[in-house]
C-alpha cells in the first residue's frame, strides 16, 4: 500500500509574525546594550534579511537597525532597488532612515512604536506622504505596538537607574 504523501501548505504569515521576528532582533540590540530597534525585511514570503541597532558598539550614527537591513538586502537581491519587499520595524524611522527608505523602493514599512521625538514617518515629519518625492512607502504604525514600546520604556528606565546607582557610588567613595 502507498502512502499518499501529506501536502505541506503554507499557510501565509501575518504581519505580526513579521514583527515578531524585528522585536526579537530588538532583543539582540538590547543586549548589547544598544537602543533596542530590530528590523526585518521579507520579501515572497521570506526574511531577505535583518538588522538591529549598532549605534554605540561601532560608533557609528548611520548604523540603525533599518538602514543595516536594507543594506544587506541589497547585497542579496544585487540590486538597490527592493522592489516588491516590506519592511517591520519596532520603532519609528528617523529622517535618516525614512530617506534610505524612499531611495531603495521598499513597498510597504510596518511600524512597531511611533517615535514622537524622531520619527519622520507620522510623527515629527511624514516624509512617506509626500508626493513630490518620486516613491511613496504604503505605511502603517502600531503592529505589536506595546511590546516595542515596552521594551524601549524598560531600556531608558534601566539606563537611568545604572546612571542613578553610579552617581551614588561616586557620591559614597571618598575623595582621593
Ligand atoms: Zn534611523
């Protein structure tokens, strides 16, 4: 007797799961004790690549978490433009970003957390809009919207209370 072979269907992931994957990657940069900013691009279906923020370990201001990924699709595709790929990212993008954004033709950008101090996409700019730009992003915000805004929010709280502690420290050590 022969096995009818079971068919794998796949069933297409949601943008939640998209998101998932670039909060974990804002785990890795939390780790690290970077601002924990993940991203992820897909494209079929497929993460073509990802990125977290590497500001402080490399001292360097263009390495956010977008603009590292949309580098290494790049490289992968050998192609600038990412026709066709979606970006999830956990917080806002800054000007900075949104531009490189623009430049490499992504499709649609999921937005994890608004940044009300930095964003150029709805908060501080909305650079997205923008038709005098020759591509507009089909955008979105508040997709897993707690868990990157939580992790954010326990980052900076931690960060101040190391700072607090080593104030204090100073204050108790005696004078040399
Ligand atoms: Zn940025």
């Amino acid at each position: 007797m022969t096995k009818t072979p079971k068919l794998r269907v796949r069933k297409p992931k949601d943008p939640s799961y998209w998101m998932g994957l670039a909060l974990k990657e804002a785990h890795k940069a939390k780790i690290r004790g970077e601002v924990p900013v993940g991203a992820v691009i897909v494209k079929d279906g497929k993460v073509i690549s990802r990125g977290f923020n590497l500001r402080e370990s490399k001292n360097n201001p263009i390495l956010h978490a977008e603009l590292i990924a949309i580098q290494k699709a790049a490289l992968k595709l050998k192609s600038w433009r990412l026709i066709d790929c979606d970006l999830y990212v956990t917080l806002e993008p800054c000007l900075m970003c949104s531009g490189a954004i623009i430049q490499s033709r992504l499709r649609h950008i999921y937005i994890g957390t608004e940044d009300l101090k930095a964003g150029a996409c709805c908060s501080l700019y909305q650079v997205f809009d923008d038709k005098r730009l020759n591509h507009q992003p089909k955008w979105e915000t508040g997709l897993l919207k707690e868990e990157s805004a939580q992790l954010l929010k326990m980052f900076f709280k931690e960060l101040r209370k190391r700072n607090k502690d080593k104030q204090k420290l100073k204050r108790a050590l005696p004078a040399l």
